[in-house]
C-alpha cells in the first residue's frame, strides 16, 4: 500500500470524524451530510436527499465491514482496511462520488463551478487552499467549471492504494494559501 493512500485516508478519518472524539460514528456522517447538503441550497429535494443517501450507505458499509466489536464506533485502524481492500467499498464510494457529484450539479448541466465546488468541499472539511488546487488540477473550462466525470473519478481514485501522484493528493499537502 502505498503511503499517499495513507495519507489520504488518514485525512478522511479526520474530516468524517466530525465531532472530534476519535472515532467514526452514524451520527457523524448525518451531521457531516447535513453541512454538505446545506452548502448547496440551490440543489433539489432529489438531489439533496441523493446526497443523504450516499452518506448513510457509505457509513452503513463500513460499519458493517470494520466495526470489528458492533459498538458502533470506526477507530483509523478500523478505517485503514478501506485502502486495504478497496474492493469491498468500492459500491458505496461510487455511490458517495455520485452523491456528491450530482448535489454539486444542481441544474444537471454535467459542470460544477467553482464556488458551488468550493462551498461543498469545505463543507466536508478540506482547506480551502487545497480545494482550489484540486479544483485547478481537474482542468476547469474557461468558464471555471470542472466536469461531473472528472471530479467523480477523482473522488474514486482518492480511496485507491495502488495509486499515487493523483489530483486527490493536493488535498493531503499542507495548505499553500
């Protein structure tokens, strides 16, 4: 496994552990979800409740793969096993990239722009400098619009352990704004 892939992870395990007690929970994902959903007002109620659903799946799946002792609780070393085997999350990452993908689309022109981009990633807790350079790196149009494609194959390939070098990286380095 390849280190960035840790280290995307370990990012990840932060940002989901929303409250900041150390661990992953149920609750954690709703109010996570909640924030995201709120940053995109303009999205439908089909939309919206996409996103929800995509939230509660992802965390249904691994709850239901990693906690090991059924105490309702992911620890990182619980969430590590996402880029140990990828294989057996990659139905409810597909449908988190979709989730949010398709929020971030609201008039389901296949672009999201940039602030719309923005709002949801910092509602899930990356630096803002980050997002921008992720944002960069998916090769936005000149009306500073990235694709729905692109974006939800960068959100897949950011749980993949084999892969390093990719645009999920930037949200990993330190903060350069």
């Amino acid at each position: 496994m390849r280190t960035e892939a840790v280290d995307r992870v370990r990012l990840v395990f932060t940002l989901f552990d929303a409250d900041g007690n150390g661990v992953i929970e149920a609750d954690d994902f709703e109010l996570m979800a909640g924030r995201v959903v709120e940053a995109v007002p303009e999205a439908d109620e089909a939309r919206r409740d996409a996103m929800l659903a995509a939230f509660r799946a992802f965390w249904s799946a691994l709850a239901g793969e990693l906690d090991a002792n059924r105490d309702g609780r992911i620890d990182f070393e619980e969430f590590k096993a996402v880029v140990l085997a990828p294989e057996r999350f990659d139905a409810a990452i597909g449908e988190f990239a979709d989730g949010l993908t398709l929020l971030a689309d609201p008039d389901g022109d296949g672009l999201i722009d940039r602030p719309t981009f923005a709002r949801a990633m910092t509602a899930i807790g990356f630096a803002l400098p980050n997002i921008h350079s992720l944002f960069d790196a998916l090769g936005p149009t000149a009306a500073d619009q990235v694709t729905v494609t692109a974006w939800n194959e960068a959100i897949k390939d950011y749980y993949r352990p084999d892969l390093a070098g990719i645009v999920g990286d930037r949200l990993v380095a330190s903060p350069t704004g």
